[in-house]
C-alpha cells in the first residue's frame, strides 16, 4: 500500500518499474489483462488513449457546456419541486450520467435500464447484495450484450458521439497492421466508460455537498465569490472518489527503504495521498480557496491520469453553480450511508444515500 502523495506520484509515473496491466483492481481477473484501457502500457494504451481522447478535450468539454447546464437545471428543478430528496441518487448521480451517455451516445430511454445495471454490477461487490459476484457478472453480460446491439445500430445509422466512432475505427498494431475493435475490446471500452464517468463525479458532487454542509464558513464563502477553480479542486481532492489504483512491478524495486520484488502488486492509495501532511497544509480541513492544490484524486500524473478530468471539472462547477443560484438553504436530514464496492476489493468507496431537503431561494 502506498499511502504519501510523493511515492503515489512518482510510482504513477515510473512506467519503467510499475505496469498497468493487470488492471486498476487487486481483484481484477487475469483474463482482462490488457483488455481495457486502463489495464495497457506503452504504444497499445496510446493508441487506445488517442481513439477516444479528441472528445474530452477542454475544447470539447466546453462545447458541451451548455448542454451540461441544461441538464443540472432540470435535476435541480425537479428536486426542489419535491422538496426533499436523497441527493446521491436524484441529484448527484444524474448529471454526470445523462452527460456521459450524450457523449457516448447512449438514448435517453435506455439510460435508466442501462445505468441501473452499472448499479447492480457494483453491488454485486457488496455482501448485502443477493446473489453476489455471480449474479454480477451475468448482468455485465447483459450490459455487453446492450453494447453490442448499440454498435449494430450505431454502425447501420453513424452518429456523432463515441459509439459510433469506436465501431467504425481502426487501430494499428505494432507489426502496422490495421484492424477494428474486437468484441471484448469494445464491451470493456463500454464497461469502463459509462463507470468511470458516471459513479466517481457523483461522489465528488455528493461528497462535496456534505463537506459543504459540515463547513457552512466554507458554503458561505462559496456562495460569495462563486464556484472558482480552487473550490472545485478542493472537493475532488476532499472526496477523491477513486481509492486506489493497483500495478505491477516488472522489476526489483522499492519504494521508500521498502523493497518490491519483481511481480508484486502495489497499491496507490488516492484519498491517502490527498492527507498528506508533506504535501498539503492541514489536510484534514476544507478549504475552498486551498492554493496550491496538487491533489492526485485524477491520478498522479502518468500517462493513465484521469481522461475525463475536464469534464469531471465542469460537471461539478455546473451543478454547484446553479445550485447555490436555486437554493436558500440546503438541510441535511440524516447522516449519510456509505458502501465499498467490495469488503474484498473496497477500490471506490462512496456515499450510497443523503436525505436532504432544499429550500428554494
Ligand atoms: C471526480 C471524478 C473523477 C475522478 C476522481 C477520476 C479518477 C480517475 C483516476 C484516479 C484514474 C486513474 C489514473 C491513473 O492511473 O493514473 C482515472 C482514469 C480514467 N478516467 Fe477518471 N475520474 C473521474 C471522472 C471521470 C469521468 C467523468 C470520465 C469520463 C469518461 C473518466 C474517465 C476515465 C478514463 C477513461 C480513465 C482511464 C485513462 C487511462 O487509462 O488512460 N473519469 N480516473
């Protein structure tokens, strides 16, 4: 486990000594080594990286800013009109889900099927769960499955988001052939994209409420001189949705006087680093107005860092913005409940429910 923000850093970079790919989770199988992009390294996982990487630029992302705003009015006005409601679900959940699947290309009256399923695979981690791993797996056949007929539909009828150009697109390989996707390439492309970029912006927009909500000098500072920059990075380095990151060692090493065997796993450890007390002042406190900030909650600046973090950046400054423009006062009704996404393999740990009432302004 590495915890310090230096060590999580400079490991994330070090690709010499530390490989990606047997995937992020300690508990990934091995039949998914390097199927996906965040379990590649070297030219397989820049070309992969490239396919996708034109549509999350800022440039990108700030062409969809309007659409974003759209979006968070629309949550926000339909849970202001019932008055009180479990922000994780109705509220925090929602913009980054509907904004991924515009991007992917998903219709809108296939999102709550579809995202409910990304739901239920991650619970599947969770021993309150009925039927476990098992049944978890065989929703993910059901979520390809999904994914696969969407590409039929996106190859007969090309539209202009990411599933369609995922379909059509061909990579080269290191001996210069060129050739499309494969089957399982494009199911966990799938898998990764609609998880990466819905579950872990709900928690930083959800955890960023209750750190508001447990610092109201902080909320007021915030209603004051707006959401800037330093405030949204603040909530992502207070929240760092995404617990850790695992790689392999391809060689002898060690990381701080400990020594790491060619072979073994490591584990960087986001939240962890994000406390530290060599790289942040009082670490424990949130401070909307924290300067430098250089949190590693995206990652610590490899080559996998966060492609979504420009979005990620612009959903959460959305959402607060027109939030705090809506609302007189946010109550929080109960303490909120937390799940891991496994007791075995706890790699996103995140809020599961906050009752709230808001009070419009
Ligand atoms: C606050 C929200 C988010 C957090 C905290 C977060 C965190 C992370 C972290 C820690 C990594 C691994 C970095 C590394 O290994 O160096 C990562 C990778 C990734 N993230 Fe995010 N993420 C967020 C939002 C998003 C969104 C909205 C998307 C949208 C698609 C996204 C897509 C990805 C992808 C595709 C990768 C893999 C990149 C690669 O392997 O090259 N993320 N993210």
């Amino acid at each position: 486990m590495v915890s310090r923000h230096a060590d999580v850093q400079a490991a994330n970079r070090d690709t010499g000594a530390f490989s990606a790919l047997d995937g992020p989770s300690l508990g990934s199988p091995p039949e998914m080594r390097g199927t996906m992009l965040v379990s590649m390294d070297g030219k397989p996982h820049t070309r992969q990286r490239k396919l996708i990487s034109a549509g999350f630029t800022p440039r990108m992302v700030g062409r969809l800013e309007e659409q974003a705003r759209t979006w968070a009015v629309q949550i926000l006005d339909r849970a202001l009109e019932k008055g009180s409601c479990d922000f994780v679900q109705e509220v925090a959940y929602q913009l980054p889900m509907h904004m991924i699947a515009d991007i992917v290309g998903i219709p809108q009256e296939d999102r709550g099927f579809l995202f409910d399923l990304t739901q239920k695979i991650l619970a599947g981690g969770d021993p309150e769960t009925p039927g476990g791993l098992e049944k978890s797996r065989a929703i993910q056949a059901q979520m390809f499955g999904y994914a696969q007929q969407l590409g039929r539909e996106k190859r007969a009828n090309p539209q202009d988001d990411i599933w369609t150009l995922l379909q059509t697109v061909e990579v080269e390989t290191e001996d210069g052939e060129r050739h499309r996707l494969g089957e399982l390439e494009l199911d966990m492309f799938f898998f990764l994209l609609t998880l990466a970029g819905s579950e872990t912006t709900r928690s930083a927009i959800a955890g960023g409420l209750l750190a508001l909500h447990e610092n109201p000098d902080q909320l007021a500072r915030l209603r004051r001189e707006g959401v800037t920059r330093a405030a949204v990075e603040e909530i992502v380095r207070f929240t760092s949705p995404v617990a850790y990151f695992a790689r392999r060692a391809t060689r002898d090493t060690e990381i701080r006087g400990v020594p790491i065997a060619e072979g073994q796993r490591i584990s960087l450890w986001y939240p962890s680093a994000n406390r530290d007390e060599d790289a942040f002042d009082e670490p424990f406190r949130f401070d909307v107005g924290r300067s430098p900030n250089h949190h590693v909650a995206f990652g610590g600046g490899g080559p996998h860092f966060c492609l979504g973090a420009n979005l990620a950046r612009r959903e959460i400054t959305i959402l607060f913005e027109e939030l705090l423009k809506r609302t007189r006062e946010i109550e929080v009704l109960e303490a909120p409940t937390w799940r891991a996404l496994s007791i075995y393999n706890p790699i996103l740990t995140y809020m599961k429910e906050l009752p709230v009432r808001l009070a419009a302004a």
